[in-house]
C-alpha cells in the first residue's frame, strides 16, 4: 500500500458504501466491468463519489492544487484571451467543470477590471457540492458579479461565446488497454480472487469502439514491463472525451473553446517509453498509483490526448485555432504584466507571486506538462495565446 495518511474513520465508511455498490454491479456485469466505468463510479456516484461525497479536495487541505487555486494570476492573464474571444463572437463564457469556483470569480473581477465583462458566465457543473462551494466562492470573492453566474446540467443546444475546461478532461474516465503478444485486451475492474471484498485488475479481449480506436493508434506490441514473463504496453484511450469536443461542433455558433490540462500529441503520449500508461491517484497533496485504493477518497486522472481532442473537434466541424504549452500561453497573454501590478503590494507579496508565476511557466513545473488547445469556429484573427509558440504542428 502506498505511504499515505489515514483516511478518517467515517471516510473509510463512506469509501466501504461505494465500494459495496461497485462490487454489487461487478457481480451483476458478470464479474469485470471497464475501468472507464469502474472510474466513473468512483468519482461521481451520487452522495459517494469523489466528486460527489463532500470531501476537500483543492488547496492546502485537499488533494491536489490548480492553477487558480495557486495564484489569482493565472485568471487574471486567461481573462486577456477569453476577453479577445468575446469581443469577435459574443459576450458569454461557459466554464465545465469550475472546481472550486475560484477562476470564475478571478476571471470576473479581472474582465471588470479590463471593461470587457459577460453578460453571462454559465458552469456546467454536475456535483451539487461543488455547486455549492463555487457559488459561496463567488458570493465572497466576487459579490457584485456573482448574479452573472449560473449553473448547467447539459451542454446548450447553442452557443457564441469562450467555453473554458481547465483541468477538466483529466477526469473524464478513460478505457485502459493493454497491448500483449501483438494482441489488444481492454483492462477492467473484477473481485480479486483471494479477497474479494477487494478490487483487481483483469484483461478481456477488446471489443467494440475500443478496439477499433485502439487499431488505429500508433501502439508499440507491448514493449514494456513484465507480467508473467511476458511484456505488456498499458495504456489509455478516452472515447468520452473525444466526443465531448465533437458535442461542441454541433452546439458552438461562433466562438472558442480552451482546453487547458496536462497532456501530450498523440506521439508522446503512446511513445514506447510511456508503457505504464498516464493515470494517477491523488490523495492528500501524494500521488500514488493504485486506483483501487479507498474508491471515493482518492482523485483519479489521465493525461490527455489533445491530438486526439483536435480530430474531434476538426471533424465536428471546428477549427483548430492553436496548440502550445501553458507557459508560453500564459507570457502571450501578459502574465508578466500581471505580476508587474502586484509589485506596489510590498516585497513579500511580489516574492509569493513570482514563486507562483515560475510554477505556471517554467518546463519542469506546470509550465511545460500543462497545454492549452484553442478549437473555434469563424474566428477570423489569430488568439493572442498563441501568437508565439504555436506548436498546432506537432499535434
């Protein structure tokens, strides 16, 4: 078991509720169930999952930090592309999946700041939890703007204006494969056979939208670490990720969509180095690597794909607008002009700023393992967040 803290004695009640209902549906399936679906349930079953049971989970006390959470100045420099956005489409922002709500209102105050504010900035956001935070977040932060703020269940049926997710991909579940002996199995949730009060991997044969997206990946034959003396290449495929970009060509009139998370093009993210696959659990600030621990209490995530979310898109009918790394996005966008304005603030806020500003940018922080990708349609002038350094190229 990985060096972690103690879960509280009615997190760990909680965490055994979920996991009876998972296994409760193993044993229904037939006795495995995908990842995707194993994934799913962990992190947003109702009143039990991650997402939905009421545990912290961003900031100091939570799991994991994001940028927003970091520094208000990763909102303050983004509102520069979401304002340029609006000002060629229309004067609305969607944002999916707001976390805490803290970029909502950094990016309110700042748009106010800039005259360029929205009449409306929806959050598509499925947690009522969260929905709770973020709108108390923004009823402190940003009282004055927080009637602008509402709330979806769904996409719209039709939008103009940016639409924002920004560490929001990563947790939308992906399928796990495994590629062995040239042979493609899908990776799946079953009862381990010695305890099966607990959860283990087991493989079947890919089948399906599976394995027909896995044929036509660039997949090593299963180079990698061993299993029962024989080499196998573990990786990721998220088909619900893919279609949500595409949803957007159906819905998005005129505008823009910014993709921002941690991921790779298609080349990197299957290279042969990469034979453990991307997905990873966090628990209290520590990253581990077994999705079956404490199911409810831990984050699971996966890098993205972003060649993968470009085709979607572009087939959908969007245009690929850019593709670059946070940093370089983040500098476009007058990041640096951001922290010149907090300089009057005194030395010591100024040093907190710039540390945070070196954690957005700099290639061995978040600067280079975060992307951003711009998909729109009739946007007729170049994004400002990518006017040097695009890398569309590459994807």
């Amino acid at each position: 078991m990985p060096n972690l803290p103690a879960p509280p004695a009615d997190a760990l009640a909680q965490s055994a509720r979920l996991a009876a209902l998972i296994r409760n549906e193993i044993v229904a399936a037939g006795g495995w169930i995908s990842f995707s679906r194993y994934m799913g349930l962990a992190l947003y079953a109702p009143h039990l999952g991650y997402y939905a049971g009421g545990t912290e989970k961003f900031g100091e006390e939570g799991d994991f930090i994001t940028a927003p959470e970091l520094t208000p100045l990763f909102g303050q420099a983004l509102a520069a592309q979401v304002g340029e956005i609006m000002c060629a489409s229309v004067p609305e922002i969607i944002e999916a999946g707001a976390g805490s709500g803290r970029l909502a209102a950094d990016l309110l105050l700042e748009l106010e700041r800039r005259a360029c504010l929205p009449e409306r900035y929806g959050i598509l956001e499925l947690s009522a939890e969260l929905r709770a935070r973020q709108r108390e977040t923004l009823v402190r932060c940003a009282p004055r703007l927080a009637e602008r703020v509402y709330w979806l269940d769904d996409l719209p049926r039709a939008f103009s204006g940016a639409v924002l997710a920004n560490e929001m991909l990563d947790a939308i579940p992906p399928h796990v494969i495994a590629v062995r002996g040239g042979a493609i199995f899908e990776r799946g949730a079953a009862l381990a056979a010695d305890a099966p009060e607990m959860f283990a991997w087991a493989d079947r044969p890919a089948a399906g939208a599976v394995l027909e997206a896995a044929q036509r990946l660039p997949l090593p034959g299963g180079e990698g670490r061993g299993e029962g003396g024989k080499s196998v290449y573990v990786t990721e495929i998220n088909l619900a990720a893919a279609a949500w970009a595409a949803e957007w060509g159906a819905r998005l009139r005129r505008g823009a969509l910014l993709l921002i998370d941690y991921g790779y093009p298609r080349d990197e993210f299957y290279a042969p180095s990469r034979a453990r696959g991307t997905l990873m659990c966090h628990y209290r600030q520590r990253a581990h690597e077994d999705p079956f621990l404490w199911p409810g209490l831990v984050d699971m995530t996966g890098s993205v794909d972003f060649t993968a979310m470009a085709e979607a898109g572009f087939d959908a009918g969007l245009d690929v607008l850019g593709y670059t790394s946070q940093g370089q996005f983040l500098l476009n966008c007058g990041l640096l002009d951001c922290l010149a304005r907090r300089e009057p603030e005194g030395a010591a806020s100024y040093a907190r700023a710039a540390r945070a500003v070196q954690r957005l940018t700099m290639a061995r922080e978040m600067g280079e393992s975060f992307k951003v990708l711009a998909l729109g349609r009739e946007m007729d002038a170049p994004l400002l967040g990518f006017a040097r350094g695009d890398r569309t190229c590459a994807l």
